[in-house]
C-alpha cells in the first residue's frame, strides 16, 4: 500500500481509514494487471462524490447567489466539468498516488483518457472523505479546492460552453461570427470520427476531433480559445 501521508497534508484532511482513500485511487486498469490487489476499483466512489460534490456546489451557489436557476445550473456545470476536476486533481498531485495500470501510467497528463481518470479520481476522493469524515469535512474540502474557482469562472465568461465562449469574443473583438467546416469523416458508419475546423472569414484558426459532428465543434472552438491565448 502505498503511503498517502503528503496527500493527506495537500488536502488538509486526515483519514481514520486509510483504505477509503486507497481505493478512491484505483483505477480499474490497474486491478486489470494485479488481480490479488486487496482493494477494488474507485468507480463506487466516484458515484457517491459525483452526488456530494454536486450537492455541495449546488447549496453554495443557491444560498450565495440570487440568480435564476438556468444560470446557476452552467455556474455548476463550469464547476464540477472533467476539465476543471482533473486540473484541480494535478494541483493536489493526485496523479502521483493513482494506481495505473502500465499502459495508463504511460499516458500523457494532456491526454482525454488521463483527464478523465483524474476527474474520476477527484470525485472518488470526495466519496471517500464523506465516508470517513462526514458532510461538513467534506464540505470543507470542496470549498477549499473546487469553489474557490468560481470568481476566476464568473470573471472570465468559462461558464459558457467553448462554442459560445469563442464566439462571444470574436464578436467583441472583431465583429465576425465564427464558422464551421467538416474537414474530414474517417471510419464507419456506426463508429465515425469527424474532424472540424474552426474559421474567422476565411482564415481557419484550428481544428477539432470527435464522435459527432457537435463534438468536433466543441473541440475545435476549445482549440481556437487555445491558439488565439483566450482559453
């Protein structure tokens, strides 16, 4: 088992039972390669921190702020998103304490897969700090590591999803709407990739991947708030 007692001292929270906070860490991939490890997979957890990471959030934006409920509902989504929890899991180190599988462990830090292990993981520690320490412990630690981020979120417009993010700005700051082309559709009907650019007129800014043409928009609108130092 591995030692968590520097994880414990980042998170400012100190477990009576080691193993909850052990298996907020493993990774399915993991029990994969080590089939007699003592403890399950993390995916539990996460279910149990998902509903009180959201719950917390939720009750913070509906006792602080007076807005109608459509707006606080994309204050939360800004909030609790894969992106925000796996940046908030490399800042308390939580990629150092995950138990990988080898193939996983050799993922890069900027890839989707690790992104989406460490905001799983986040989620899971929050299951497991409920579980040994209660609501209010709980609560504490997402006001210290995940609402914190709001004013910097309200302040910078990253409520908005990337699409209308992009094309708020370019709008303010030179009258164009942005526009989107299909570049490329690769593989199968029933497993089709599309890859879609981004443009200002006829300049293209960047481009995006994913399952749906929706998808690729997303993440070609995400890479051009990236090239244009906007993001």
């Amino acid at each position: 088992m591995k030692d968590f007692s520097k994880l414990e001292e980042i998170i400012k929270v100190k477990f009576k039972k080691q193993d909850f906070l052990a298996q907020a860490l493993v990774h399915r991939s993991y029990l994969n390669e080590n089939p007699g490890f003592e403890l399950a997979h993390n995916e539990r957890l996460e279910f149990l921190g998902d509903a009180v990471l959201e719950l917390i959030v939720t009750e913070y934006l509906y006792l602080n702020y007076p807005n109608p409920e459509g707006e606080l509902t994309n204050w939360r989504a800004s909030l609790v998103n894969a992106r925000i929890l796996s940046e908030i899991a490399r800042e308390i180190d939580l990629d150092d304490f995950l138990y990988l599988s080898k193939g996983e462990a050799k993922e890069s830090l900027e890839s989707k897969s690790r992104q989406y292990i460490l905001a799983n993981a986040f989620e899971a520690v929050v299951g497991a700090i409920y579980l040994d320490s209660g609501y209010d412990v709980a609560k504490g630690f997402i006001s210290e590591f995940v609402i914190t981020k709001l004013p910097y979120i309200l302040e910078h417009g990253l409520y908005l999803d990337p699409k209308s993010r992009f094309q708020e700005i370019t709008q303010e700051k030179f009258g164009i709407t942005p526009n989107y082309k299909v570049l490329e559709e690769i593989g199968p009907d029933h497993n089709k990739k599309f890859k879609v650019g981004v443009y200002l007129e006829k300049e293209l800014i960047a481009t995006g991947e994913g399952s749906s043409k929706q998808e690729a928009q997303v993440d070609a609108a995400l890479a051009g708030l990236r090239e244009k130092g906007w993001q």
